[in-house]
C-alpha cells in the first residue's frame, strides 16, 4: 500500500497559513459584537479619514482600519491600533496590504 511521505520538518521556513482560512477568521472577527461596538464608538469619535486629513481634506470615515494588522500581531480592539478611512483609503491600504506590499508614504499619480 503507497503511503504519505513523511512531511520533513524544516524549523528555519515559517509555517504558512492557509489563507482561505486566515479570512474566514477575520471575517468571524469583523463580525462580532465587540468589534462593532469598538469600532462605532471609534468612528464617533474619530468621524473623518485620517489620511484625507493629511492632504487638507475633510471626508467622512466609514472605515475603521487597523493601523498594524490583525495578522501581524496587532491589537483587534485597541483603540491606539485603530484610525478613520474614508473608503478610498480603505481600498488602496487594504488592496496593497492583500498583496502583500507595505504602505509607503505618497502614492504617485493619486492625487484625487
Ligand atoms: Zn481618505
């Protein structure tokens, strides 16, 4: 009977995670309570997108964004690991985050 080879154990290669099931996680997260209840009080308080903020612009937040990710060992529910996005920014950092590259300052040839 053929069996399964046996997995060699490398300890220097980091375990990946299946990331099918790193966003089922996140979704459960996003979804809970807890998380709405801390990011509703956030947005009361911090009603308008930080990074528009930053470019002389007033937007309404309807993002709460973890400044370091959840992935990444960030706090879910602290409030000094949360900030205001408006949808644009949301996008553009989480789309670049999905793919795998860090946010760098100034987006060339964005400047809506
Ligand atoms: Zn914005």
């Amino acid at each position: 009977m053929p069996y399964k080879p046996k997995k060699i154990k490398r300890s220097w290669v980091n375990e990946r995670k299946p990331y099918g099931r790193r966003l089922a996680e996140n979704e459960k997260f996003y979804n809970s309570w807890s998380w709405r209840k801390v990011r509703k009080a956030f947005l009361q308080k911090n009603p308008t997108c930080i990074k528009c903020e930053a470019e002389n612009k007033v937007t309404t937040a309807k993002y709460v964004d973890h400044i370091q990710r959840i992935e990444d060992g960030g706090a879910k529910l602290s409030e000094e690991n949360l900030q205001s996005l408006c949808k644009f920014h949301h996008d553009s950092k989480s789309g670049k985050e999905a793919h795998g590259y860090k946010e760098k300052k100034g987006i060339p040839g964005k400047n809506t």
